[in-house]
C-alpha cells in the first residue's frame, strides 16, 4: 500500500488546505492511507520570532475529528487524525495534557527548537559552527525520546539540515555515529517508528532524498530496526505523496519491505507498494 503518514491541513498554522482537498489528492495519486499530523509545538517561542515569521499557534478542535470522521466515512482513503508533538522540555505536562484531551490516531515526536530557538530563523546560528549545532539538535532529540508522553514515530530526524547554513547540510551516519547510534537504539528499544520524510529542504542540492538520511536507515537496518513509514510533510496538496517513489524504492533497496502505520486504532504493517 502507498501511505503517507505525515501531512498537515488548515488545522495547523502553516497550511491552508482542509483535510478533505489533501486526502482527495492523497487518494487520486494511488494512496491508500492518509495521516494527518497537525502542529502541537506548545513550546514555541512566538515571543522571539523574527519579523514575518509565523505565530504558532494550537488549532486543533473537535471540528478536526469530524472532518477526518468525514473522509473516512466515503471510504476512498483511509484517514487518520493524528498530531505532531514538537518536543520542548519545559511543555511536557501540557503536551500530555493536550495528547490526552482528543482521541489522536498517531503521534509523531519531532524536534524543532533547540537553545529557545527555531532552527529555521537566522538568529539560531549564531555562534555555531557545524558540529556544535548539528550535536545540539541531537542531544534535544535524543532528550525527546524519553518523553513522559504516547509518541509513536520520530519525525524527519535530521530536520536540522533543511534550513543549514553550511555548505554541507545533510546530516549522514558517519558524522556522528556514537549519537546517532544511541538515538536508533533507543527507538527500537522502544518499539517505536522511525519516519523517512520527504520534505529535505536545502539538502535535495545534495541528492538527500528524505530525513533521515539513507546512511542512517541503512544503520538503523543494521541495528535490527525495522518499523519505518513515508511522511511528505505537505502543507499544500501538490506536495502530497511527494517523492514517494524514490524514497520507497532506495527503502527497499536497504532490505525494508514493509510499512508500520496505525489505523483503526492500532499498530498495522502494510506491504511497501
């Protein structure tokens, strides 16, 4: 089955699509899963955001679940109405709190804030070299994972790269293998998915074809992992699915046959189509 487990809609802050237009798309391009996965990033810091940018704000309601409710009941696609928990140490309760208020589908743990700051704003940079910001974002995600709260996939896990001012944006296996091996351990320790998101940003230039990098599904492979799943990351409908075959393909490539997602209230396998 062709799914993409990581989408967002106009119940997050940066997209204006509704659930039903992305999983139309989803489902006219051959899909036959959808998981939307709304913004919960409680922590971020609005207060220091750069002029233009973005105020991120909670948008999900019970509004969200009915239109989900709605896709589901034209039973053309499996829908799913899922959250993307941005991981911030100081917010945990809250998220918590929040993950607990709604009947989420799936939960992707991702980490966008290092050192209070949004690593896509200019002013996270300063003062950084590679290394230092690459192993920074490590640490808050190797942090993330010990959250006191349901998460169910690691979401775009070199994210860091994207927006990098460095000449050489992809993060790989071989530039911190003793951090990225404790990271993946973890993660199969905890039976949990690692996300190949197809949404790289600056790192396409280098041929990256999604986050994590390949390198690091090999190892992950080789450690014994073998729950992963495909997210776009769309925030638009024409980035829906996008790359989908590629990514799959250099997957199947490493030895991964199958697809970990969750639907009908449960942890499922599909065959990676």
């Amino acid at each position: 089955m062709k799914v993409d487990c990581h989408n967002h809609s106009l119940f997050s802050p940066d997209s204006s699509r509704s659930p039903e237009e992305g999983a139309r798309v989803a489902a006219e391009n051959g899909f036959g899963y959808i998981a939307f996965t709304e913004h919960m990033d409680l922590g971020f810091p609005n207060e220091a955001r750069p002029d233009g940018e973005l105020i991120f704000d909670y948008r999900v309601n019970r509004e969200y679940f009915e239109q989900i409710e709605g896709i589901n009941a034209e039973k053309k696609i499996v829908a799913v109405a899922g959250i993307e928990a941005g991981f911030t140490p100081s917010d945990v309760e809250e998220t918590a709190d929040k993950l607990a208020a709604f009947p989420f589908g799936y939960v992707i743990n991702s980490v966008h804030i290092c050192h209070g700051l949004d690593c896509y704003w200019k002013n996270y940079w300063k003062g950084y070299d590679r290394r230092g910001a690459y192993l920074e974002y490590l640490h808050c995600v190797r942090e993330s994972l010990d959250a006191p709260y349901r998460w169910d996939a690691v979401g775009h896990l070199g994210y860091i790269g994207r927006p990098s001012p460095f000449e050489r944006k992809t993060l790989v296996y071989s530039d911190f293998p003793n951090e990225i091996d404790d990271i993946l351990r973890t993660i199969i320790k905890k039976g949990k998915i690692l996300e190949a998101n197809s949404s790289v940003g600056g790192c396409a230039a280098e041929g990256t074809l999604c986050l994590p990098d390949i390198s690091i599904f090999e190892r992950y492979y080789e450690l014994g992992g073998r729950k992963i799943n495909f997210g776009s990351d769309s925030h638009r409908s024409d980035r829906t699915g996008y790359n989908y075959d590629a990514v799959s393909a250099a997957l199947k490539k490493v030895g991964f046959d199958r697809w970990t997602i969750f639907a009908y209230g449960k942890e499922i396998t599909e065959k990676i189509d």
